[in-house]
C-alpha cells in the first residue's frame, strides 16, 4: 500500500525559511537561529523539483508550511503563475504582514487570471489591539494594507481567525471589518495543544519614545475548542506500540509536504518534529537506516523519493505490524489517529459560533 505519482491530489511546500512574526506556537522556536531566515525556492527550484506529472487539474498546492510565511519569498508571484499555469490549484496561506500592497495586488490578479484557483487564505486573529498578541511583530496597518489591496482585485480568499481567549470579544468587530472588505470570514479552532503560551511584545512608547517589553499570555478559548484536544495529552504519555485506525496524510489522503531543507515527508507533523531538539529517536533512526539524503528532493526525484523502501513499504507496516513498531513514529497516533480526527481543524462561519 503506497502511493503513485499519478495518485498524489495534494502538495504542500514550504516556500522558504523566512517569516516576518515571532508566534509563540511555532516550531520555529525549536530550530537554531542559524538554520533560519536564510533560503526560499526560486521559480527554477520549483521548476527542477515539482514533477511535470504533478501539474494537473486534480492536485492542489498549499503554501503554509511550519516555519514559513509564503509572502516572503520573493517570487511568490512567479511560483505561483508557473504552477497555476500548468492547471493546479494553489491554497496561499499568509500573517498578511508581510510584502507590499503591489505584490498583493497581483496575487489577486493572478487568482482572477486562472479563475479563481488560486485562494489566499488571510491568518488574521484580532483585530488592532489584539492581532499582534499572538502575531507577534505583525503590524496591523500592513495587514490592513495588503488585505484591502488583494480583496480590491476581488481575487478569491478568506480570511481565517484563530480563537483565543484575548481575541473572543474581538470577532464581531474582525467580522464587520471582513463585511466592508467583502472577503468570507471563518473562526478556526486550534489544534496545536491545550497549554498556554507566552507573547514577548515589543513596542515603542508614544510619549517617552523606550521601547518596551511585555508577557502576555494567549490560549486557545474553551468557548471554541477542538473536541477531542485533551486527548492529545494522553496519547504524548504513552509508551507502548499502539497504533489505532491511522488515517495517514500520504497513504490514504495522497498527500505531500517538501520542507524549506528540501526533505519530503508524509506531512507537516513529520516535518516539524524532526526539528525538536532530542525529542524523537525516530528521526535519528531513520537517518542511521537510509542515510542522510535518502527524502531530499535536490538529491532524488519526487517518485524515487515516495518509492523508496519507507514510504512505499515500511511506513504502512509500521501501523498494522508489531514487527514494525521499532519504526513507528508516535506522532501519527497523536495527530492522525483513530480515524484522524485529531488533525482535522474545524472551520465555521461567525453565525455558528
């Protein structure tokens, strides 16, 4: 049981390495500062790396990855226009604090171009005084600049607004802002942990002109939580082989994820974990066996990659077969699990709430 070129309907890319916010909940706060801030795809990666096959009506790219902001690549337009061309569909998910108004411009005229296939997906969670606590250095006015700039072009989008506790009473104002700007306006529930996380602001005082710094404290609302969020704390505690009803991202969903180190793994969750420092044997493992460049897509193609031993033989084994379990990875019972509930993150218009 493994999956085919002519069978992937989805492929997540992380564009670059680059992001303008500083979210408490990233993974980019596991990774060495070094590693970061320092590559992004060009449209000639893209064109050496993503499979003619792959260009195809039924396939659809998502630009969000775990450590990056699309936006900051600097032939985001480029990209975007090759892979639409080739009659993909492109999801752009963005902080919108990034880049400028004439690049947002042409994404919404790009998406007007190729009718409509390509969406950006706003990450906007507040309004003035509350996005920036947990969009750490997004400033509100470039958001408002590039949002009203891109939905001027009526270029398709959404805008998709993570629930916290700061930002509860914050949704109707979102949402009348959303009406004036005519772009579809979500609630996301968030799916990443229970725990709450600390905010370090920046800013300038108006009067005194010092900059200073404040803790704030952001966590996910109880008036919005993912149903089955607290379970996820259970699975982290066990120790024992015990996969149950996997619903995996490549096998049964036909999915990709290629990271900003060009490695390609089964999903995010894969992606992001293997940045933990000492957290997971797995990944050490897993490099001991096939060796450090047996998933990089500059080293191997795409289909040599999903070909390989793991993917097109051990990773299913490794949920159905106890002589596999040395090389299950525990994050696809925590994430996608008995059915793979856990990782579906539930989207609703304001009125259901």
């Amino acid at each position: 049981m493994y999956l085919k070129l002519s069978e992937v309907t989805a492929v997540d890319i992380e564009l670059t390495n680059k992001c303008n916010a500083a979210c408490p909940a990233c993974n980019r706060q596991f990774y060495d500062p070094k590693s970061l801030n320092n590559f992004e795809y060009s449209l000639q990666h893209i064109k050496d790396i993503v499979p003619k096959e792959l260009l195809r009506p039924d396939v659809e790219f998502f630009f969000g990855g775990t450590v990056d902001d699309a936006m900051m690549n600097s032939q985001v337009i480029e990209i975007c226009d090759y892979l639409l061309s080739g009659g993909s569909d492109i999801v752009l998910e963005t902080n919108t604090g990034a880049n400028t108004a004439a690049t947002f411009t042409a994404l919404g005229e790009l998406s007007n171009k190729h009718d409509h296939r390509l969406l950006v997906r706003f990450s906007v969670d507040g309004t003035e005084k509350s996005n920036h606590l947990y969009r750490v250095n997004v400033k509100w006015k470039t958001v408002m600049r590039n949002m009203t700039a891109y939905a001027k072009t009526g270029g398709k989008c959404s805008w998709q607004y993570l629930v916290f506790d700061h930002n509860y009473n914050d949704i109707e104002e979102a949402y009348e802002i959303s009406k004036r700007l005519k772009i579809p306006f979500e609630l996301r529930q968030g799916t990443r942990d229970t725990r709450p996380y600390l905010s370090l602001i920046t800013e300038k005082d108006k009067e005194t002109k010092k900059i200073e710094k404040t803790e704030v404290v952001v966590e996910h609302s109880k008036k919005f939580e993912h149903d089955h969020i607290k379970e996820r704390q259970k699975i982290k505690k066990e120790k024992e082989y015990n996969p149950r009803n996997i619903n995996c991202y490549m096998i049964h969903k036909k999915q990709i994820f290629i990271d900003s180190t060009g490695k390609l793994w089964p999903c995010c969750y894969y992606a992001s974990e293997n940045v933990v420092p000492g957290a997971n044997q797995f990944y050490k493992d897993l490099q001991k066996k096939y060796g450090r460049d047996w998933n990089n897509v500059f080293k191997h193609s795409v289909e040599e990659i999903i070909n390989h031993e793991y993917y097109k033989d051990v990773l299913y084994k490794t949920f159905v077969d106890e002589k596999y379990s040395h090389m299950f990875n525990n994050m696809c019972q925590l994430e996608c699990g008995d059915g793979g509930y856990r990782s579906e993150t539930k989207r609703v218009k304001l009125e259901d709430k």
